[in-house]
C-alpha cells in the first residue's frame, strides 16, 4: 500500500470554514459564491465538483435570478459530519447515499414534496426527505498505454488473473479509495463486498500489489492519464466517462459480470434556513435527473439505473439496508478485514 504525495492528493487548497459555537472546523475542497439579484442566498454543501455543478447552478440561477448560491465542496465524511453537528447548510447533495440516509434516519432532514418529487420513481426517494438524481456505477479505468498488447477483462475473475500474471505492469500501479477516510468508497467497498466473494480475492491482490489509496475519484484518473497509474478501481464512471470524451489515454474496462451503481441524493437540513428556495432547487436537481439527456452536465440520468447492465447487482437501494455497515461494530469488523488484505505492506514494513 503506498499513498500519493500530498501535492497529489488535494482537489483543491484545503480551506478551513468556521462554522461558531462547539463545530469544528470544515475543511473544503473548493467553495463559490454566485451573486444573485434579490436577498435570498442558498447555502449548498456538495461533494460534487465546482466544474460538474456551475453549469446546473448558473442554468439555476437563469431561471432564479434573485437567489444566490453559496456552493461548497467537501468530502462526503466532511458533509456527514457538518450537518450531524448542525451546521448550516440548506441544501446538502452527496455521493454516499448511505450516509445520506443515516441524516434522515437520525432526524437530520426536513421533508419536502413537490409535483417533481411526486414523480420520481419509488426507490429514487425515501419518505420525502432523501432524494436520487443521477445513478452513477463505479468502474475501472485503465492507461490505454499500460494495456497495449493485452486482452481485456471482461468480469472480475478476468481482471485477478491479469494482475496475477503481470507484477511487472501493475506494482505500485494501482489506485483505490482510502474506505476509511471515503464516504464513497466505503459505499462501495461495502456494497461490492456484500453481493460477491470476488471482492476479497481481488483486494488481497491489490494489496499484494501496493494499491495507491485515493479520497477522489478525479486525482484517480489524473493518475491513470500521467502514468503513475495503470488501473483505477471503483472510480466514478461519470467523471471517467466525462474524462475520457477529451482524453484517449484512457479506457473504462467493460466489466460485465455486475455493476455497483450509486445514487446520488440530496436533502434539505432540518437546519435549513431558506427551505423553500432549497425545494426549488431539489426541483431542478430532479428535472434534470429525470431527463434522457441533461442539458447541463455529464451526470447519467436516474433511467440509468434501469439499463440491463446495471441490474445484476445494482442500484443500491435508499432503504434502512444501508446502514447495516455504519453501524459500529460492523463498521469496524470490515475495515479490518479490508486492511487485512489492501494494507499487506502497511504490516511488513511498519
């Protein structure tokens, strides 16, 4: 296991929020303000990135001109806690879908209905306080130059046996999410893990390897593109996808034996001090997630979900399921296996 240098491992200068009273500190990955006309300014917390989300805000604010928009990136363990603490957010949009649910489960979140919420699907909402918006499926991602001359993988036991048979390409050439500092990537470790035994097989290989752990899925495939990495496990296939329409060094494996797809949701806290201009924009969250093709961004729409390719083991589901590995004990149990098998050097060299 090996770590990127810290210059590597920031989206962005870490900018430190105060937020009063007995609240820690929030640390930022990006943070914008858009002026609007009126008095009315929307606090947003998001793990979504500024050049994802400024195309959906400005379209926002086009159609909103009097509300602004006070936008702040932070990982999703960073969002789960501010709001847990109280912090004062209006809107809170997160890829962790389970710890979304755990806000609303503890009471976190204010319920909000809408004709657009109305007509979501029923399993892209949960009791009218956790709303889906895109369905977005880890993948790998690979360098094109790292693969040339090999066959590629087709389901996850293809990929164990090509790490196996090639130490020279892939030592210290692979990239995954840090699950215990990742929202995200505990999600997904955990979601992956429950649905198929491949999932340990190919971490213990991983680890035997000297897996590089990562808080983001963007400095994975930054990684991928320069060389340093020849293999992202369990990136986000929307931004790989959106990568990879400017860049042709790099390649999403077609992995056909199953799909781990997240929603990403948001909600408005009970701490919320402008609900009603968060409802309208949870509104246009939903408007643009419900289209076969947004106007605004590369996220893949909610119909995503219902694709042949995604239904073998997701979309993992908003239900009271995903907290079964928040909880304590549980939570503790996996990651020590998961260090067991990713962190192998971690214990021959302390």
């Amino acid at each position: 296991m090996r770590f990127p240098d810290l210059a590597r491992s920031l989206i962005a200068t870490a900018l430190s929020l105060c937020l009063g009273g007995p609240l820690a500190a929030l640390e930022l990955e990006d943070q914008k303000f858009y002026p609007g006309r009126g008095g009315v300014v929307l606090k947003v917390i998001s793990t979504g990135d500024l050049e994802v989300f400024e195309p959906f805000i400005l379209a926002f604010q086009a159609e909103n001109p009097t509300i602004g928009i006070d936008y702040s990136v932070t990982s999703s363990a960073e969002l789960h806690r501010a709001i847990t603490q109280g912090a004062v957010f209006d809107v809170a949009i997160s890829s962790a879908m389970d710890l979304q649910f755990q806000l609303a489960n503890d009471g976190a979140a204010q319920a909000y209905t809408s004709p657009v919420t109305q007509a979501l699907p029923v399993w892209a909402q949960w009791r009218n306080q956790v709303f889906a918006f895109t369905a977005e499926p880890a993948v790998a991602v690979i360098s094109r130059a790292a693969f040339a001359g090999m066959e590629r993988p087709t389901t996850r036991q293809d990929l164990i046996a090509l790490l196996r048979q090639n130490p020279a390409v892939f030592q210290n050439a692979i990239g995954t999410y840090d699950v215990r500092t990742s929202g995200l990537g505990y999600l997904f470790a955990t979601q992956e893990a429950r649905n198929s035994d491949t999932y340990w097989r190919l971490s213990e290989l991983m680890g035997l390897r000297g897996t590089a752990l990562y808080c983001c899925s963007a400095q994975m495939i930054d990684d991928v593109a320069a060389g340093r990495l020849s293999l992202a496990y369990n990136v986000l296939g929307s931004y790989a996808a959106e990568r990879i329409a400017r860049d042709d060094r790099l390649e999403i494996l077609d992995l056909q034996d199953y799909a781990t797809v997240m929603l990403r949701t948001a909600l408005i806290p009970a701490t919320a001090t402008q609900p009603a201009s968060a409802g309208l924009f949870i509104d246009h969250l939903l408007q643009e997630g419900m289209r076969e093709q947004s106007r605004v961004w590369a996220l893949p729409p909610l119909g995503a979900a219902q694709t042949p390719e995604a239904r073998a083991y997701g979309p993992i589901r908003l239900g009271p399921a995903l907290l079964v590995y928040l909880d304590k004990l549980n939570r503790n149990a996996f990651l020590g296996a998961w260090s067991d098998a990713m962190l192998q050097d971690a214990v021959d060299n302390p």
